[in-house]
C-alpha cells in the first residue's frame, strides 16, 4: 500500500509540474493574452474587465498562479476565445473522443504484441523469429505520417473506410447495433495506424524480456520436470517477465499519446489533436494549456494503472 | 605484546591509552584508535532505511617494518577499515594516526602527501585498471597524477617498476584486460610502488587467485618488503596464509578487533572465541603446516 | 548477412543520402522557389532512351510538347536531351551553383518528382528541404546531447541533491509524450516568423525538449564509473576531481553519446518534419520535407498526386541507415565496458 501512494502521489507531483510548466510558459507567451481577447469584438470590454480581474491579472505572479490552480481544481479550466465558449466543456467530449481512440488501440496492441512476442522468444532464431525481427525493423522504419497518409489514401481510392471523423452523418437515427458498428467502422483505420507504429517497439521488448527469462535456470528446470512448452510459457515464464512488461505499458501510454495527437489530425478524428492544433493556430492559450493538463491526467492515470498492475502481478513488491 | 580488552571502559580511556602507544620510544608507523563508520542502507523498494555498523571502535597497531595480518569472517569489517585507512572513505568517529600525526585532521595539501604513503591493492584486478588503459599508461598514472618528471623519465620508470614485479618490458603496450590474473596483479603492485609508499594494505588480493600464482605473488611481496623496506596489511579471510605471512594478527569481529598478537602466540594460545572458531576452522593439517612456518 | 555488413550499407545510405543533400545546389536542377505556373502537380517527367521510331540514344531524353500542354502525343512533341554535368547562368534568383548534375535545355523541362500546386519541381525543393530538415535534426540532436551530457554529467559526479534534483526534472521531461511537449513549448511562441527564425526555433524547441533521456543515460554511466575501483585507486593517488573527469569518467561518455546520436537524429528529423507538416515548423517559401508534404492534407492532392508522397517515402531508407548504425553502435560500445 505504501508503494502505491508513493506512485499516487508521484503522479500528482507531476500534475502539479506540468501546472507550473504551463503557467511559466502562459506568463512567458510574449503579448498579454487578453489583448487577443481585446481585438475579438464579440466579447465587451465588460465582459473583459471581468475577466482580467478574475485571473488576476492586475495581481502579482504567485496570486495568478494560485487562483489559477484554484480554478483548475473546481475545474474551471479557463475561457476559449476562439470557440467563445469556456474550455472545460469543449475538452471534455474531446478528450472522451481521445481515450476511446487510445485505449482501443493499447488493447490491440498488447493483444498482439504479448502472443507474438512469445511465441517468437520461444523458438529463437526460427524462420519466424527472423521474419518478425525484420518486419519490426522496416515497421521501426516507417514513419506514423505515412502509414497515415497511405492508409487514409487507401480509404479515399476504395471507399472501404471512411475517409475521417467519427462517426457518421445519420448516427443519431441508427439503432444501437448499428450504431456500434457504424463507430467501429470509423475506428478502424485510425486503430489500425496507431496499431502498426505502436506494435513493432512492442514486441521487441516483449521478446527481449522473455528471452531473458527463458534463459533462466528456473526455466530449465521445469523443462526437466516434463511440463508442456505452452503451460510452461504462459504460466511460468510469462508471469516472471511481467516486471519490465509493465514498465513498458506505462512507458508506452506516453508514445500512443504522441501517436493518437498526429494520427487524429491526419484522420480528423474528433479527439485533442485537431482540438489542440487548432488553438495554437489560434493562439487560444487557455485552450492548449487545458489540452495539455488533460494529456497530463490521462497519462497519470495510465502510468497509476500499471503501477497497481506491477504491485498486483510482482510479490517481491508486495514484501514489505 | 598482546592487547586485551578485559572489559569496555569509557571511550575516553581507551582512546587515551590507545593514543599512548603513539608516544611509546618506536613510534609504530600506523596507528588506529576508536574508528567507527556506519552506513545507512535503504530497501530498495519499501524505501525504509535500517543502519549498519560496520566499525565499531577499532584499535589497531602496525608497526614500521613488519606484516600485520588482518583476519575475520565476511562482513566483520575488513574492508571498510582498509578503505577508511586509504582515505576513500570517512569515519563516523575516531583516529587515524600515521607516524603520530592525525590523518582525518590534516589540511588538504598534507592529507594528499599523506595518502602517497599508503596505497590499497585491490582484490579484484581486472576492475582495478580503467579497460582501455594499457600496461604502461596504468603504471605511469600515478606518476601522471602528481607530474614527477618527464614523459620519457615517466616511461623510463614505468618500465623499471615493471621488471621489479617480473613482468617483460614487452608487455607494456598491451591492455590490462590482455594480461593473465596473475600479471594483472604483478602490475597492480608495480603501480602501487611508484610513489614509493610506506604502506601496502593488501585487500584480498591474493583470494582470487590459483594457488601457484598466489605462491608467486607472495614471495614477490616478501622480496620486495625487502628491498624497500615496506609496511604490509594484509586483509584476508584466510588465517593459514596470514598465518604464513604475517609477523602479527589481528582479529576482526562484528567491527572490532577482539585480539591482536603475534602469530606464533595466536596460533598456539589463542584468547578469544572468535580467533579459537577460526583456527578450529583450518583443515588440521594447514595448521600445522603454518605453525611449523613460523 | 553479418553485422558487419549491415553495418557498412547502414552508413553507405547515409552517407549518399547526406552527401547528396549536402550538394543540393549540384544535384538540383532548379531553385527550390523557381515557379513554373503552367505546370502546376505535373507528373514526373518520364525519362527516355527509346525515341518514337525505335532508336536508342545513349543519352537520355525527356519530351517536351511544342504547344506548351502538360501532355500529348509524341509526334508533337521535341526531344530535348538530359545534359550532365552542365554547366549555366545561374537563374535570376540563383541556384547555389552554376554546375549542375544534370540539366535539361530549355523549352524542356525535367520534374523528376513532378510538380506541387504552383509548379515548383519537387526533385530540387526534395533535395533544398532535405537539408534543412537533416540539419534541423542534427543541430537537434547536438543540443540535446550537450545539455544532456553536462546535466548528466553533474548529477551523477557531484550526486545528494543535485542529483535529486536534476533528475527529478528529467523525469518530467521524460513522462510527458513528446508531440505534447513540443506543441506546448511552440504553442508559445510567435507563429508568424520567417522561415529563418522558425528553423532556429524548431532546432531549439526540439533540442530542448530531448535533453532528459541523454542526460539519464549519462548520470549512469557517470555513477557507476565513479564507484570504479580504478576511479578509487586514482584518488588514492592523490588525483584531483577533474582529472578523475578528464581521463576516466569523460571517455566512457563519449561511446554513449555517439549511440544515442544515432537514435535522437532521426527521432528528430521526424519531430521537425512533424511539425513543418502542421505548419508549426519551417514555413514558405523555404522547403523542408515536412512542408513538402504539408498539401496532402487536401483531399484531392492526397487522392490524385501520388508523387506527394516521395519525401515521406525518402524517409524509410534514412530510418532504415540510422536503425543500423545505431545497433552496429550498440554492440561495438558493449564491448569495452567491463
């Protein structure tokens, strides 16, 4: 238990950062953000004023910061002026958007890497271990870009996929079967891209971790006890590489984050890339900051799930 | 002369007698008096720290000339004392006195003229020398270090001290890592010798080595005690080699020492429980092979 | 099929992709702003040997149609004949060189990755961006790599609490995901600049942003060639904490460094091509390969012009040579650890 307060409280400690971070970088921004606010005539100076006061704009840098960090916290996350509207609500559906995005494609990925993985540690140097180190070595090579384009490509020319978005235009009316479906459909291509990048640096590691372990002595032994190689794979070895495979899935939350932000602009998937794209275009400052503190959460919490993984999966973290 | 420890007086009193020895008509040229060290290790995951007395109090004596064999069983101390005598590391608490002057209380500039005096022979030779240095560049450091000389006075030496372990001039372009056990540690004495120290502690260094070879390095050391007059620590878990070299012994046990005396006092009489269980260790007839040595 | 060999293709494709990048001005036939609006998205120019009526021509020709059309039949059409090793008047805005490495006369025109929406070759702005973006990546590269060496390298010779502290910073740095780091730090900074400044800017952003991995990576070798026991016997002899740096601590890091250049340069030739994509990077009219790329975002270049698409193919050989030199790195630099 003390070790995963220990991570909880480690992961709000990296909230509190990426607070700071991104205050020192709003204070830095050259120019008042408010005299953007200023040039857009819908909002009135009243309006302004209000505002100004609000954030603390006539107050010195520490009383800023603190009724900023107050205002995150009731979750209030600032004002858009680009969609006039405030950021909490337009992040929301967003970022709802984003984690259906990611944790499909997290659960394919493992799901494929994991077996793979294995099954190539098995047989080392195979036919198959070749084929699968070399196709991860041309898969390393490829940029996300340009799966993405090329994918979205191949949905333009054959129709077979929808060429972006969500979902489509007549959703509302659908029933909820075919609603699902309709989702799964769009889901598909941007899946499958964030799939093809994530999947070779995967599997690399899952079969380095469990070459590793297969190499142990113990291993060996339960070979001598006359155990089958699947039984002893999966419930002897796999189990004992379970350490570095977890740190892998908390170090994996934050390159899929990366992945999804590109892959969703290109797929104009309605999630926080083009959201976030948009406001720096924009120079909607709140917005990205607001964009950036959701990241932050998600992968917190994507780096708290694997913590609670490895103190379920590991004994020796548990001996206290 | 036997040390005893009938009882633990107050810290005072025996440091005082302790520092009296200082004064005595042979100054002994090392002298340590109450040194204690402690270290706090933490568990690597619970994070809960726990501290480890590793010295507790230790008095030792070596006079000038003479080989004093520091035995004891893994974890009684040994090589904390050895590292806390070269320097590398600092007491908690205690004295550390080289010919009457305090080590742990001298200015920089002193301290490092001290420590040319006294140089550690580590056990493992191979993690002892920087992988891409070769033979030369390793016996030359020192000198390097403290700029005695020339580039060619500096290799001039080098090679010397290399014939005076009995390793081939040839060999000194080769890499440390191409040298067998036993010429890595021939060359980790050379370099030891080329500030022409007073000291040698010897951290078992010949543990790790076969048995011919630890033959050979023995009477090298005894020769070159010889030749230049040299101090010996010897640090070891073995009491039959001590046994063989040492004109003293001392005992460590749990960070202190429980007896010193001569070899030949120790091996016959024996005063403390610890140095009777390692004696009753030794196969029987290493023991008497020893006792006949000496 | 050793590692030797891959090791040596590795570096042979980089070496031409760089080479040739290098001598852009040489290889280009035209300036990378030159417009040639009558020819917007041509196709690339179809290189021949064979004439119309059969006959091979040792040098190799393009045609040109007479009535200034995009395309046509041959019959009305001129050969024009590819020159190599040409030499010309520099173009009113200049190419870097008056030799060329091939040339076509006038009225012929060779776009050999055709043409973007106002006509410019693509070849020529491939090879004028290719520079920009693998200097982009190794300017990069180098910043992180000095910034995190010198952090490295304090954490882990000095340790307590500089240690605590830089390292507790790296780990910020390292958790965040990369894209959300560097649109943080550009979202912040002046958008509209030119494209100069914004090449600056994107090394800088880049550069900062990847120190942490470096720097961690240093600290630990720094930490652990420190507990050495020939660090340990060279205090012995009474060495200063510089010369312990200098001639024990200080090599070790340089076989590390060369490694993970081989790693961050293209992590970074992504990250600028990334951003010029989005139009956060280099912008027009200067070329790089992420701007090259930036029009398939519309539909009907994504779907019509598949010539678009070389820069990002170009993009998989040079992974493919960094992939392998830096592996061939990672195990010569195992080797001499002990």
């Amino acid at each position: 238990m003390r070790f995963l307060s220990k991570r909880l409280m480690h992961g709000s400690l990296l909230l509190v950062a990426v607070s700071v971070f991104s205050f020192l970088l709003l204070e830095l921004a050259p120019g008042d953000f408010f005299e953007e606010m200023r040039l857009n005539p819908q909002i009135s100076t009243q309006n302004l004023l209000v505002l100004r006061h609000r954030y603390g704009m006539d107050r010195s840098r520490l009383v800023r910061y603190a009724r900023w960090v107050q205002s995150l916290v009731k979750g209030d996350l600032g004002f858009s002026f680009s969609y006039n509207s405030p950021v909490a609500p337009l992040l929301a559906i967003r970022a709802r958007n984003t984690l259906l995005l990611t944790t499909t494609a997290m659960l394919a990925a493992w799901v494929l890497a994991l077996p793979l993985g294995v099954w190539v540690a098995a047989k080392p140097g195979a036919w198959l271990d070749r084929l699968a180190s070399g196709a991860t070595s041309v898969l390393l090579s490829v940029p996300e870009l340009l799966l993405a384009l090329v994918l979205l490509l191949v949905a333009v020319r054959t129709g077979l996929f929808p060429t972006g978005g969500m979902v489509s235009p007549q959703f509302g009316e659908l029933r909820f079967l075919y609603q699902a479906r309709d989702l799964a459909w769009h889901l598909f291509l941007p899946v499958t891209i964030l799939l093809l990048g994530l999947l070779p640096a995967l599997m690399r590691h899952v079969r380095a971790a469990m070459s590793e372990v297969l190499g142990s002595p113990f291993i060996r032994s339960l070979h001598g006890h006359g155990l089958s190689e699947q039984r002893i794979l999966f419930r002897h070895a796999l189990p004992a590489a379970a350490n570095p495979l977890i740190s892998l899935f908390g170090l994996s939350v934050a390159t899929l984050l990366s992945a999804s932000l590109l892959v969703e602009i290109i797929m104009s998937w309605p999630g926080l890339g083009p959201l976030l794209l948009e406001a720096i275009l924009a120079r909607d400052l709140y917005l990205v900051i607001g964009a950036i503190m959701i990241s932050t959460v998600f992968l917190v919490i994507g780096n708290f799930l694997a913590d609670a993984l490895l103190y379920i999966c590991d004994p020796r973290i548990r001996v206290e | 002369m036997v040390h005893e420890r009938p009882g633990r007086d107050s810290p005072t009193d025996d440091l005082r007698s302790c520092r009296s020895l200082a004064g005595a008509p042979t100054v002994p040229l090392l002298q340590v008096c109450g040194l204690s060290q402690s270290y706090v290790q933490v568990h690597p995951i619970s994070g809960k720290t726990f501290s480890v007395q590793a010295l507790d109090g230790v008095d030792l004596t070596v006079r000038r000339g003479s080989t004093v064999a520091l035995v004891g069983q893994s974890g009684s101390g040994k090589s904390t004392l050895a590292r806390c005598l070269i320097g590398a590391e600092k007491p908690s608490s205690g004295e550390i006195l080289f010919d009457g002057k305090d080590f742990l209380e001298l200015s920089r500039a002193e301290h490092a003229s001290i420590c040319k005096k006294i140089q550690l022979i580590f056990q493992d030779s191979a993690s002892a020398f920087n992988p891409r240095f070769t033979a030369a560049e390793i016996v030359e450091e020192p000198l390097q270090i403290h700029r005695l000389g020339c580039r060619a006075e500096q290799r001039e030496r080098g090679l010397f001290l290399m014939e005076q372990v009995g390793l081939q001039r040839e060999w000194s372009e080769k890499l440390a890592l191409e040298l067998s056990g036993g010429q890595r540690q021939r060359l980790a004495i050379a370099r030891a010798l080329a500030l022409q120290p007073e000291v040698l502690i010897l951290d078992e260094a010949l543990s790790g080595s076969d048995l011919s070879i630890q033959a050979q390095i023995v009477n090298l050391l005894v020769e070159l005690q010889d030749r230049h007059s040299l101090t010996y620590l010897l640090v070891t878990h073995d009491l039959a080699l001590a046994g063989h070299l040492a004109d003293e012994i001392a005992v460590m046990c749990h960070g202190r020492i429980v007896e010193q005396a001569r070899t030949s006092d120790l091996f016959t009489n024996p005063k403390h429980a610890e140095s009777r269980s390692l004696l009753a260790a030794l196969p029987v007839v290493q023991t008497e092979f020893a006792l006949l040595s000496l | 099929m050793n590692r030797r060999f891959y090791f040596r293709f590795g570096l042979l494709l980089l070496a031409l992709f760089h080479g040739v990048v290098l001598c852009a001005g040489f290889f280009a036939p035209y300036d990378f702003s030159a417009q040639n609006r009558e020819a917007p998205f041509a196709r690339p120019t179809q290189v021949h040997f064979l004439d119309a009526r059969g006959h091979f021509h040792l040098r190799p020709f393009v045609y040109r149609c007479l009535d200034g059309s995009a395309s046509c039949e041959t019959e009305r059409s001129q050969a024009c004949p590819i020159r190599f090793l040409a030499s010309t008047v520099p173009d009113r805005l200049g190419g870097n060189s008056s030799w060329h490495f091939f040339r076509v006369d006038s009225p012929g025109q060779m776009f050999l990755m055709g043409t973007d929406s106002l006509g410019r070759d693509q070849f020529s702005r491939f090879l004028y961006g290719g520079r920009i973006t693998l200097l982009a990546g190794w300017l990069a590269a180098s910043l992180s790599l000095v910034l995190g060496a010198f952090i490295g390298s304090i954490a882990g010779f000095y340790g307590k609490a500089w240690d605590q502290v830089l390292m507790r910073g790296s780990e910020l740095f390292l958790a965040l995901p990369w894209l959300y780091l560097l649109f943080a730090v550009r979202a912040f900074l002046p958008l509209q600049i030119t494209p100069a400044k914004a090449f600056l800017l994107v090394v800088a952003v880049i550069g900062f942003v990847g120190w942490a991995r470096p720097a961690r990576l240093v600290r630990g070798v720094v930490l652990s060639a420190k507990e050495r026991n020939y660090v340990l016997a060279a205090r012995g002899f009474g060495a200063s904490e510089f010369y312990l740096l200098r001639r024990h601590i200080l090599p070790q890091v340089f076989g590390l460094l060369l490694t993970q250049a081989a790693l961050l340069v293209p992590q970074f030739v992504l990250a600028e091509v990334t951003l010029s994509f989005l139009g956060l990077g280099v912008g027009e009219p200067a070329p790089s390969w992420g701007n090259l790329l930036a029009s398939l975002q519309q539909y009907h270049v994504l779907a019509s012009y598949w010539w678009m698409y070389l820069p990002a193919l170009a993009l998989i050989p040079l992974f493919m040579g960094y992939q392998l030199l830096a592996d061939a790195l990672q195990e010569r630099t195992k080797v001499v650890v002990v």
